[in-house]
C-alpha cells in the first residue's frame, strides 16, 4: 500500500506570495489533517478535512486554507506569506479521523519565505 | 491555557537501558493522547490511549495513561541505537472543534 505522499517536498518563495501544498492520502484514509513544523514552535495542528469538508481547525490565521477533494486528495493554500511562515509542513491521513484513529504522516514540504 | 509538557527534553543512555519518558498535559474534554516517533523525517505513530489504566504494548516499548493525574509515561526497554530519535506527545481535545497541541518532545540518544 502507498504511503502518505506531499508535493512539492522543498520549495522556495518571497515573501507576500502564496503557495499551494498538496497532499495524497492512503488509499482509502479519509481523514487528512495539516501540521506546521518549526524548531521553535513544535508540531502545531492547522486544521483537518473529512469528506471534504473542514472538520477541525488550530489556532491559525485565515491566511491558512485548505480543501478536499472527492477522492480525498487535499491541498492547502497560504497566502500573503510571511518570513514565520517558513517550516516543514505535514500532512497525515487516517481512516476516518485523527482522533480516532492512528495517523499516517508523509514526509513533509519544506517551506522557505525570503 | 492548554499545554503538553514533555520531560526530560534530552537524554543520552547506552544500549540495554531502559528508559521512561513522561508526558502530562493541561487540555479541556480530553479525547485521546498519542505517541509519535520523528528520526529525520515525518513522525510515525507508536500508540493512542484513550482510556486509563490501560498498558499498550509493542514490542519493547509500551505505554500508559493516568487521566486522573493527566500524564502519560512511554516506556521503552533494552534499548537499541535504532531507538535514537524524537518522541513526541500530542493530545487531542474539544474546544469549539477538535484540535491537537503537540509538546515539544523528548531527544534521546542511545550509545552503543
């Protein structure tokens, strides 16, 4: 079974941008949730999507969105980006929902605002 | 404020030891608490304790959850090199939504 897979894994832009991660969950998870990772602030939990909608959501700025699609593909947009901004982004897909269920991460796209 | 603590932040042994690593929480309508292991790539799940009491176990390691106390410990024995990573704690909980706060997690290093 394939894992958890992210596009793109590195990428580089200015600040003021907005940039478009994408995620591909296990093959039938339905559950995807985002997580932003920096030395400093930890793994911090954005928001999680089910049967495309948003189901749960951290304590982020609205400049942080994401959407589902119907094949449980998710994506997630941040825009008017910010040098804090920079960090590995993970996603993690689960069966039906990351409370409830165990977690599978993929390996992250790393960020960087100049 | 809701908060995970993880201790100790760092800890060196060498192999054959075993090892205990503590996780306590302050979160409202507490849902679960899970273990993540994170090498030098994404985290991968170890456990998820919902209930109290309740050892789960793999392998060599094992874990445990007090929600009375509001902490949880990860156990892990004989330690290997292999065993060298993060460890880290998240709590799922409900305020508005469910949300997760991760802590900040444990370093350890096993020396051959």
């Amino acid at each position: 079974k394939a894992g958890v897979t992210q596009t793109p894994r590195y990428l580089i832009k200015t600040r003021g941008q907005q940039v478009t991660l994408s995620c591909s969950p296990i093959s039938g998870h339905r559950s995807v949730s985002w997580y932003q990772q920096t030395p400093g602030q930890g793994l911090q939990f954005l928001f999680e999507y089910f049967s495309e909608t948003q189901r749960n959501k951290g304590n982020f700025p609205g400049r942080f969105s994401g959407r589902q699609f119907s094949n449980s593909r998710s994506e997630m947009n941040v825009s008017t980006l910010e040098l804090g901004d920079s960090a590995l982004y993970l996603c993690a897909s689960s069966l039906a929902g990351a409370l409830s269920y165990e977690q599978y991460f993929g390996p992250g796209t790393r960020l960087t605002v100049t | 404020e809701d908060k995970v603590v993880q201790s100790p932040l760092s800890l060196v042994v060498h192999e054959g030891d075993t090892v205990t690593l503590n996780c306590s929480y302050e979160v409202t309508n507490f849902r679960s608490l899970l273990w993540y292991k994170q090498e030098k790539k994404a985290p991968t799940f170890l456990f998820m304790l919902t209930s109290s009491g309740i050892e789960k176990k793999s392998g060599r390691l094992s874990s445990i959850l007090d929600k009375k106390e509001l902490f949880s410990i990860l156990n892990i024995t004989a330690t290997q090199t292999g065993d060298s990573a993060v460890y880290l704690c998240a709590v799922g909980y409900y305020s508005g939504t469910y949300k997760y706060i991760f802590g900040t997690g444990t370093r350890l290093k096993v020396l051959a």
